[in-house]
C-alpha cells in the first residue's frame, strides 16, 4: 500500500499515472509532471483536491471514493474533459466553471 506520492522525479515525461486503491491522503509530489494527461488517484485517503495547478495539460482525472467535502483546486485545468469524484463527502457542486 502507498501511503505517500513521491520517487516521480525522474519521470517528467509521464502522461498516465494510476494510484488508486491505496492509502494517500495529500496529492504531492507531482507538480513537475506538466505532461501529464491521465490521473487516477481513486479509493484513496484524500481530504483536499490540491497540487494539481501545474497540471495544465490533464485531460482525465478520477478521484472517486475519497474523503473529498469541496470542489476546489480545478481552476487551472483547462484541457480537463473528465473528472470523476463519485462517492466522496461532497455536498454541495461549486467551483465549476467552464
């Protein structure tokens, strides 16, 4: 089990990145990965949608069955097609914008 993000530095060129089912609780460490268009941090412990601003060109992003209460953090991620946060605490849809 993965508890933390992180050895990535020598994969700047990465576009797909699959971590689900593991026990992360903070998105870190990836920032560098400016490539990268595939992300699935899915059955995780994450709290907070965070560290992703740099992700400019991700297009798919699964965070389903985390501990997400907020939509946050998506600003920046213009080229995003899909993002799944089913099943999460998220009560309210926010922070949306096209």
């Amino acid at each position: 089990m993965i508890k933390k993000i992180e050895g990535l530095e020598n994969n700047q060129n990465l576009e797909e990145l699959e971590l689900y089912d593991n026990r992360i609780r903070v998105i870190e460490n990836i920032s560098h990965l400016t490539g990268l268009v595939y992300l699935d941090l899915s059955f995780n412990r994450i709290k907070v949608i965070e560290g992703l601003d740099t992700l400019v060109n991700l297009r798919k992003l699964y965070l389903v069955s985390n501990r997400i209460k907020k939509i946050e953090g998506l600003n920046t991620l213009v080229n995003l097609e899909i993002l799944d946060l089913g099943d999460n605490r998220i009560r309210k849809l926010e922070n949306l914008e096209a």
